[in-house]
C-alpha cells in the first residue's frame, strides 16, 4: 500500500512541477482536472458505498435481533399452516 502512495505523490509531484514549467501550462492542465474529476467522482461513488454499507448492517442486525427474539411462528407463517395439516 506504502507503493502505491509513493508513486502517486510522485504523479501528483510531477503534475505540479510541470505545471510551473512555462509552455507547458496547456498540457498540464486539463490532467490536472481529470485528476481532480476522477476524485470528486470517487468521493461521491465512495460515499453511496458507505451509506449503502451502513445500510446493509442496520437491516442484517435488525433481522438478527428480530429472530432472537420473537419465536418462529411469528416470523414464518407457514409453520402454522404446516402444523394444522399435520
């Protein structure tokens, strides 16, 4: 991991030194904003995996805390179906 922070704060070492070299401005700055482009997008993408994590978690417990509490018949129908046919 330590890798692959070192080689992009090279690329962005490299994007800023470039952008002070006259002439090259043109070059430069339209990488700049992808860059920047591909960040907000990964920050927003990266926040609705988040929210959908926290999501997936609350549900999962609830549904565990709802089976260890209440007996089966309660949480399937069926078995009382099953139980009078019997």
């Amino acid at each position: 991991m330590s890798t692959v922070l070192f080689i992009l704060a090279c690329g962005v070492l490299c994007l800023v030194v470039l952008s002070k070299i006259p002439g090259l401005e043109h070059l430069v700055k339209p990488l700049i904003d992808l860059v920047f482009t591909g960040v907000k997008v990964g920050a927003a993408s990266g926040s609705y995996w988040a929210i959908w994590l926290t999501k997936l978690l609350l549900a999962s417990h609830t549904d565990l805390i709802r089976h260890l509490f209440l007996s089966a018949e309660a949480i399937d129908p069926s078995m009382a179906v099953r139980d009078n046919e019997a």
